[in-house]
C-alpha cells in the first residue's frame, strides 16, 4: 500500500488525533455524497438499519447507530417528519414505539443502498483486502483500549492483544461477498 503525502492535518499526528480527524472527514464525505438523496449519514444510516432489520425500537435503532436513545430519537423525528418513517404503538409495552419505513422511505432506502456501496468502494480505493483487514483489526484494538480507559469494560488483567503486521499473503479469513473485504472471524469489516 502506498500512502498519500501528509495531509493538511500535517504529518506525524498522534494515532488518536489521525483517528478523530479521520472520522469528521467521514462524516463530512457520507454528508456531502448522500446530499443527492437528501439524507444526512445518521438519516441514511437508520433507513438502512430498518431496511435491512425490519420493525426495530427506538433503543434498538440507538443501539445500531452507536448513539443514545435521545439522539436516534432526534433522527427518528427527522425522518418522520420527511415521510419516510412512521412510529407504530408496540401492542404490548406502550412506552415503546416501533419505528417502520412506509413506502416512500422503502424506496428511498433501496437508492440509499446503492450510493452507500458507491461510497465505501471510493473510500476504499488503495487499499488491499489484507490493508483493510490490518486497519480493522488495529482500531479494534484501539477502540477496546478507549472503552476500558472509559469505564465501560473491566479492567484488562492483560495487555491487549498486538495487531500483527499483515502477512504478503493477504491474510485470512472470510470474504465479504459485497466487496471481497476480509474478516479474520468471519464477520464483515466494513466501515
């Protein structure tokens, strides 16, 4: 893998900063390419948890995001308002409601799919299976690191596991059939 010259954000960044900086220009190309949808990423990201997922709950929706459960609902109203949602009573528990698409937001989350998989294919470019396989498993490393200086895990009673270096045979693991990514357990590695 080559790598580009350093960018603007200047070169020898700390891990963590290059991390940050990394996911707001995340952010800001999701933002910027699912604009021809109307959608912001958070927006795309639900219809497609849904799509994908059928009837889901609000905390259920949080959880997938990664977010709280008052900023899914902030997401929730925001799509709802568009049409592209709607909130059911569940018929058991009434505190909770049952976010579904309606037809316009199934049609909408079918484009968004498409211009989802446009997006990882750009974003990707340059980098290898393997590469990709590499980076995933180190800001694995790195996130379990964060979560258990934040309190939300136990206390490592050892260091953690060290990323190998990827092999030059391209590594291991299964394939992600919608774009050949590779996953040592089997499970997807997309971003």
């Amino acid at each position: 893998m080559s790598l580009p010259a350093a960018s603007a954000a200047g070169p020898g960044l700390p891990i963590e900063t290059l991390i940050l900086a990394t996911g707001r220009a995340l952010r800001r190309a999701y933002d910027a390419r699912l604009s021809v949808l109307g959608l912001s990423m958070s927006e795309g990201a639900l219809l497609r948890a849904v799509h994908e997922e059928g009837v889901l709950t609000q905390r259920e929706l949080a959880d997938r995001l990664f977010i709280g459960r008052a900023g899914a609902g902030q997401i929730i109203d925001r799509v709802e308002a568009r049409g592209f949602v709607r909130r059911d009573a569940d018929p058991v528990d009434r505190r909770v409601w049952r976010i579904t698409l309606t037809d316009t937001g199934l049609a909408l989350a079918a484009r968004f799919g498409q211009v989802y998989a446009d997006i990882r294919r750009e974003l990707r470019a340059g980098l290898s299976p393997a590469d990709r396989d590499w980076l995933a498993e180190a800001l694995y490393v790195v996130q379990a690191n964060a979560e258990r200086l934040a309190g939300d895990e136990a206390p490592a009673t050892e260091a953690p596991t060290k990323v190998p270096r990827r092999s030059k045979n391209g590594g291991s693991g299964a394939r992600d059939p919608q774009d050949g990514s590779r996953s040592a357990a089997g499970t997807s590695t997309k971003a």
